[in-house]
C-alpha cells in the first residue's frame, strides 16, 4: 500500500467531492480516481459509495477512516523525529482520562507537556473507566491513563492523588443543608453510579458494604459529571471525590461524610513494554507536577 494512495483516500473522505479532493491534492479527477480503485483493489473492500450527485463512505470507509488518519500522522512525526537536533523528544501519547474526575489533574500536566516538549503530539480520549484504561493498554489502543484504584492487572501505575468521597444530594434533599452526613442514612435511597468495574464504584459500594448495606441504584451513568447532574435532576444520591466540590452542577450539594470517609486513591497507568521517547517524557513531566501524595 503506498502513501500517496492513502493520502488520496483521506482526501476523498473528508471532502466527499472527487472534484474538490483532486483540486486539494493538485492533480486530475481521473487520475484520483484510479489512485482510489488500486487502494480498493489492494484492500479487498469498496471504500466508497459514488453516485451522480454523492460521494458516501461505506463502512469499510469508515472503518478505515482513523487508520488513514494515524498512517499519515505518523508519517509526518517520523519525518519530524528524523530533523530532530539533540535533546528534542518527537512523537505521540494517547491518554485516556475520565472527564470531571481529572478536571484538577490534567491540565497542569498536559500545560507542562506542551512548554517542554512541543513537539509531542497529544491525543487526549475522554470517559475512559479503570476498566477501560487497563485493557486498552493492554491492547495498545493508549499509551498512558489516569485511573482509579483498585485496578485490575499488573500494569504499573503510580499514585498521583487521593482524596476523601463525600455525600452528593440534591439541593431540595432533606439533607442538603446538613453539615455532615452518615453514611448509613443513605441506605434506604436510590443511587446514580459509574457502571462495570469503575474504582470509583467499587470503592463507593465496598465502603456501602462495610457500612452494613448495599446501594440501590437507579442509574447507571459512565461520565462521572452526568452522574452529578441526574443527582441534581433528584433521580438519586452518590459519592464524589473533594475535587468535585467546586464544580457542582447546579441543583446539587456535596457534604463531608461523618467518621473517616472513603478514599479515592487516582494514578496514571503505562505499559513497560511500550515506554517510547514521547510516552517517557510524559511520565518524567507527570513526576514533577504531579507527584505522589505525602
């Protein structure tokens, strides 16, 4: 498979106009269009759907789509790597993180990345659980990821902050303006919680248990924000970090839980196996602006 064949097909992709992609590409529409009919050739699959009046991806196409996309990256970092002077670090982190659980955590990592090494190229996935994390290293899909702990595996990580959980009610709750609030009250409530093997949901439901009782949930929500909004909509109660504190939605409290309260221990997680140049400056970076807790 040649680039220039891959180029072409990205080109037809995002302008969905052979016209317009041979006009982007400076050269012919009949020359790209035999250009995309080796590739369809080569792949064994109709990639494009071409009608009179429209160009259409078929699902090959769009399963092919972000391959494309990551082919001509890296083609462009490798060429950079290769100009690079001493001492500059190329390449691409794919980081997996969970959205408002790592609203205090990733923006001083990825500001610090950027200042240090611009040349790293970050590609950031959101709503990513510990579960997702784990195997979509294992499988190579990401590089790095905040998680939560416990984690299943063996992977390493590294603790970058724990945090106590407290109380989530509704602002018209009968609680809402306690200034503490027992666990146990909470047993006889519905709950909105993260689904599968989140840590946050495991902590929260060993920490029900120990407490004598099981939740309830009502719903099951995998962006930890949602979780706080449907709180806010009074379809349930839940437990969020201290980080969470002052981002709230509106309609919703949180309240420090009485006694000692659970502990969300959050980490970054890698494989050791696949450490590149990029991936270990992120890591050195992480060390320095987010270093492990006490």
């Amino acid at each position: 498979m040649e680039m220039r064949w891959v180029e072409a097909f990205l080109a037809v992709a995002e302008e969905l106009h052979f016209g317009r992609a041979a006009d982007r590409l400076h050269m012919a529409q009949s020359p790209l269009s035999q250009t995309i009919k080796k590739l369809e050739r080569y792949a064994g699959a109709q990639l494009f759907e071409r009608t009179t009046r429209a160009v259409t991806l078929t699902s090959a196409g769009h399963a092919f789509l972000p391959h494309a996309r990551r082919i001509v990256a890296e083609a462009d970092l490798a060429l950079s790597a290769t100009r690079a002077g001493p001492g500059r670090v190329y390449g691409r982190v794919r980081l997996g993180f969970s959205g408002a659980l790592n609203h205090l955590t990733l923006p001083p990592l990825t500001r610090a990345l950027r200042t240090r090494h611009p040349d790293v190229a970050l590609n950031l996935v959101d709503r990513v659980t510990t579960e997702d994390a784990v195997e979509e290293i294992e499988q190579g899909a990401l590089d790095v990821a905040f998680i939560g702990l416990p984690a299943p595996g063996t992977l390493p990580h590294r603790v970058v902050t724990v945090e106590e959980l407290g109380a989530v009610v509704p602002s018209d709750h009968p609680f809402a303006d306690r200034a503490e609030i027992g666990l146990p009250e909470l047993a006889e409530h519905d709950w909105v919680l993260m689904p599968g093997q989140s840590a946050l949901r495991a902590v929260i439901l060993n920490s029900c248990q120990h407490n004598g009782f099981r939740p309830r949930v009502a719903q099951e929500i995998k962006d930890p924000y949602v979780v706080l909004s449907l709180v806010a909509g009074g379809l349930g109660v839940s437990l969020a970090p201290t980080c969470i504190r002052p981002i709230m939605p509106a309609g919703a409290v949180w309240i420090p839980l009485r006694g000692e309260p659970p502990l969300l221990r959050s980490a970054l997680l890698w494989h050791p196996g696949r450490v590149s140049e990029a991936v270990g400056a992120l890591l050195e970076v992480a060390e320095d602006v987010l270093p492990t807790p006490g």
